[in-house]
C-alpha cells in the first residue's frame, strides 16, 4: 500500500497502515472528547461514570442523541450494563478502551451507554430483541439500531478483533443495503398477535404442573442447564401452593438445601449470588444483587413455615444480615443495589477466594486438618483460590478464623437506591414479621429478632417516596442530600405498591396510598399496561409480563387493580414464564 505527497511515494504494510489510520482517528477522537467533556463525566450512575473516560464517544439515552444520529445518519449502537457486572468490566477494559475499536465504533456509530438499572424498560426491549433475533443474550448487551431508532442486529462481549469485524460487516451492509436493514428493522418491532384468552386459574396450575415435570433438575435441583439461577419468581409462586405434588415438593426441598448449602451462597459474609455457571451450583458468579437476596429472603421465610425442621430460617437470617451489614444506607435509609463481582483490585472473587497458603497461615492445626480434608483435596475452581464452605467438624472455628482475617469484604457496592427492588425487599420483611409471630424468640436468628423494626423504618422511607408528586426510581445520596437520578417506572409503582400493601397487612396498620394507587390507575387501559417512561426503544403496550429474575409486574398488581389482560398465545403453553400468576388464584 503506498502514499504519495509532494513526488515522495511513501510504501507502508497493510498492518502498518491499519494501525496508522486507528491512531490517526484515535488521536482525533482524544482530541474532540477533550474539547467536549464526555456526558458520562461525574454522572451520579457509578456504571456510566466509570466509563466517562473510555475513548468510545459514550451519550446518554435521550431525545438529543437520538437527533443527531438521525442528523448524521448513523447507526446507533446502544450498550447495556451494570456496575455490578464482571463481563461489563471485562468488556470495558479489553475492548472499549482499545484504541483501534475505540476508533472504528466512534467513526462508524453514534454511541450510546445505559445503565440497565435506570433504564429497565429500555433493556428488557433489548435483551428480549437479542433471544428472539440471536438466540440469546445478556451484559453487557448491544444492540446496533438504525439511525431512527430500530433495532436490527445485537451481540453481548466479543473479543476486539470479531467485534471490529463484525462492525465492519454490519456498516458495510447498511451502505450497500439500506432497504433490506430497513424492512428487517420494521418486522422486529411488530408485536405478535394477541389472542384473548379466558383465565383459568386451574387449567394454568396443571399446565405449570406438567411443564415443570420435563425441566426440573432431580439430582442437583434447579431447572436444568448448564448454569444454574435462583429462578425465585417460580419457586415462591411454587411453595404457596398448599396441594403441591410430592413430586414437586421434594424437588423444591432439595432445590432450596442445594442453593443453601452449595457455592450460590456466600456462607461467610451472608447472602446469595447471582448464580452459578456450572449445573450443580459449585462455581459462583460472585455478584449480589439486592433483589436476588430480598426474594430469597422472602422464599426462605416460607420454607421454613411449611418444613420448619429444615433449618431454613438460618440462610433467611444471614440473608437479612448481609443486607443490612453490607447494603443498607443510613443516609438514605434505604438499601443499595448490588455488590460488585469485582474487588478493589480488580480481582473476580476477591475477597470470597482463599489461597491454600492463606487458609494454612489462618487456620489452626485442627481446623486446616479439616480443611483439607475436605477442601484442599480438590484443585480450586478459581484463580484466587477456594471459595469456604461449611465442613462436618470446626466449621464455627474456621468461619470465625476467616472473618478475623478479612471482617468485610473489599468487592465495590453500586451506590444508586433503587425504589423498586426496596420495595420487594419490604415484601420479604412483611413475611418475616408474619414468621416472628410463630417464632417469636430465637437469639441466634438475631437478624430476624430485628426484621420488624427494620421493615418498619423501610416503610416509613418508602411511604414517603410514594407520596411524593413526582416518585423516582433511584436515589443517591451525594452532597450530603439525596439526589433522584431517574423518574419511577411500571415496576417500580408495582412494587412499591406491593410492599406497602403487604407491610400493611403483616402489621394491621392503616397506609395511605392513595397517592401511589393515583399514579398506577392511569397506566391501564383496554391495550393493556403501559409504562410511564416515555423513551422505550420502542412504543410497547403491555399484556401480561413474565417473570424474569423479578416477579411479573401485571400478576403483583392484578389482584389489587382486578385488570387481568392475558393474551398471550404462549400463556398456557409456557406457564413457566408467568408462574407468578399461580398466586392470583387465591385473590379473586
């Protein structure tokens, strides 16, 4: 490849040149995002924050981005994620801050970030595009839209080299065939056809029944997969069913012992972790989320009512004080919503993981006798070492050993409140007032000898957020005041509506939500629900909505609000992905 100026004819490799031209737009993009500060800059979103500094041009989702792509003519491509996130992290120091990538997205695309916890709508629309259009999905999430707004293509992480291919081949189709992307981008976006169906709560249960039959996990629990998730939407709509099949109900016994009892849970510091990426809940992904733990709390809670000499109260204990010793905010007196798999250091585990040679310093003669035994026989699945697990003998010893040695875990905490999931989270705390009445004296469960007037004070935080004009979704507290970051959405509403009512009726109190009743009502209609964000992805009016890794927002609210909208043609034949809807049956 050669270059000529002035009669000098310069000759340059093809790589040579390549890299040349990458730092040549790198240089200039350094350039203009010097002269015009990055809108991430000091954004009260820790995630979009941290990448205020990427060389990728990141904007914010709003009307003015959406504008000048369209001005420009460019595709969008739009990236979804949290701070809690480990690939999020993975793909922001591998890739985004790549000089060559960070290039090539900047020419070719006007770029959007969204934390997926302030804008839940617009990233469900997304994740829902890439299963029905890529066969599957997750974070950080992408989706390439057109330059007004439709999605059309989506892929998760991709190393530098396939991301930089692949943007070049979705670029190069847009110019050469903007009609084909055009029309593919309009039938994305059509909505299925609705067929109304008549709801019957019995024919619902049997089909539930029967579906749960061919994908339950007998020798390890769970669902089968490769990965295992809590799946608590189903679990809790499951254990309040009083004519459970044996069949089901030993399962959901051994489901909620392994998930006790294995690696989901963290049984130093309290709390569940997202998941596991194996199928018998050995290797966790070490992130917690604050509605992961306030929906097992709540599941826990149950199962030790229904099989009380199960022990389960003590993980529905150390659940609670996981959240309180790690999430709760004093400041805003509410809970913050996940903990980073990532330490301060930047290791995955991090303060979890324990080296052979640490647990041999730490640990006295018997106690590493133990361990070993149990432990150290197996090669550690991580790279920082074993993750604790409680062993036949000196478990109390090595657990109060450990946490001599490491009191508080160093791993990063996502400061924003989100309303919604403090809202389920006061749910799990009306059940546990209604499990102090059964038990009301235990001193080593002293977590939960506290959860009334923990769930009190939550109560009164969160009556008062749905008694504002204008209620949020998130706060954060800085500046020694807090700071609303986004306004509240459809499920949020149905949350916060949900908790409050259930607070409501555990402790025969009279609340007024009249105000939160005010601000749902208008967001039915004979089309359905429809949210208050205003800037979907895409215009959506909702039926029924599933259970994801939360409740379905339509199955909470249909009993107070008696708006039953179920036309989906898969409600019956998938009711594994409404199972929510089970608990209706006992409210009409």
């Amino acid at each position: 490849m050669a270059y000529q100026s002035d009669g000098v004819c310069l000759r340059f490799s093809k790589t040579t040149f390549t890299l040349l031209y990458a730092l040549a737009l790198s240089l200039v993009g350094a350039l203009m995002q010097t002269a015009d500060a990055s809108p991430l800059k000091n954004h009260p979103s820790p995630y979009l924050a941290m990448h205020s500094d990427d060389p990728v041009h990141w904007q914010l989702w709003n009307p003015d981005t959406l504008k000048q792509a369209q001005k420009q003519n460019k595709l969008i491509l739009l990236s979804s994620g949290y701070f809690s996130c480990h690939w999020c992290h993975v793909m922001q120091q591998e890739v985004y801050q790549n000089p060559q990538s960070a290039a090539l997205i900047n020419q070719l695309f006007v770029s959007i970030k969204i934390d997926r916890e302030l804008h839940p709508l617009v990233d469900s629309q997304m994740i829902d595009f890439a299963r029905k259009y890529r066969g599957s999905a997750g974070w950080p999430q992408h989706v390439i839209l057109t330059p007004d707004a439709k999605p059309f293509a989506a892929f998760t992480y991709l190393p530098n080299d396939k991301l930089q291919t692949y943007l070049r081949n979705v670029d190069k189709l847009w110019k050469n065939d903007k009609t084909v992307i055009k029309k593919l981008a309009e039938s994305a976006i059509l909505q299925p056809q609705s067929v109304n169906i008549v709801w019957d709560p019995e024919k619902f249960k049997t089909a539930l029944y029967a579906e749960l039959q061919n994908v339950i996990d007998d020798f390890s629990g769970g669902l089968q997969g490769s990965s295992k998730f809590p799946k608590t939407p189903l679990l809790l709509a499951l254990i309040q069913q009083i004519d459970l099949p044996e069949t089901l109900s030993d399962w959901l016994q051994l489901t909620l012992k392994q998930m006790a009892q294995q690696h989901l849970f963290d049984h130093l510091y309290g709390g569940f972790y997202r998941y596991t990426v194996d199928p018998e809940w050995q290797e966790p992904h070490f992130e917690k989320m604050l509605y992961d733990n306030a929906l097992l709390l709540e599941l826990y809670l149950h199962a030790d009512m229904r099989w009380p000499e199960q022990g389960f109260a003590k993980t529905a204990d150390a659940t609670l004080g996981y959240l309180r010793q790690q999430l709760y905010s004093p400041q805003l007196q509410l809970y913050l919503g996940s903990q980073s798999a990532i330490d301060t250091a930047g290791n995955e585990g991090g303060d979890y993981l324990f080296s052979k040679q640490q647990l041999q310093q730490l640990l006295t003669a018997p106690a590493i006798s133990q361990v070993e035994k149990e432990w150290l026989m197996h090669t550690p699945k991580f790279a920082l070492g074993y993750h604790p697990k409680p062993t036949e003998q000196h478990w109390s010893e090595i657990k109060q050993q450990l946490l001599a040695a490491r009191p508080i875990p160093k791993m990063a905490i996502d400061d924003k409140a989100i309303v919604s999931w403090n809202g389920l989270l006061l749910n799990a705390l009306a059940q546990a007032n209604t499990w102090l009445k059964q038990n009301p004296a235990n001193e080593e469960l002293s977590n939960l000898q506290n959860a009334k007037q923990w769930g009190q004070d939550l109560a009164d935080t969160l009556l008062t957020i749905s008694q504002q004009q204008q209620i949020p979704r998130s706060l954060i507290f800085t500046d020694n005041q807090s700071t609303a970051l986004i306004n509240a959405n459809l499920e949020d509403l149905a949350y916060l509506w949900q908790g409050l009512n259930a607070w409501q009726t555990a402790t025969q109190q009279k609340i007024d939500l009249a105000n939160l009743q005010k601000q749902i009502q208008p967001l039915l209609s004979a089309n359905g629900w429809q949210d208050p964000q205003s800037l979907a992805l895409y215009p959506l009016n909702h039926g029924v909505t599933i259970d994801d890794a939360v409740p379905s927002v339509t199955a909470m609210l249909g009993c107070d609000f008696g708006k039953l909208q179920i036309d989906q043609n898969d409600f019956y034949e998938k009711a594994i992905n409404y199972a929510s809807y089970l608990n209706l049956s006992q409210c009409e």
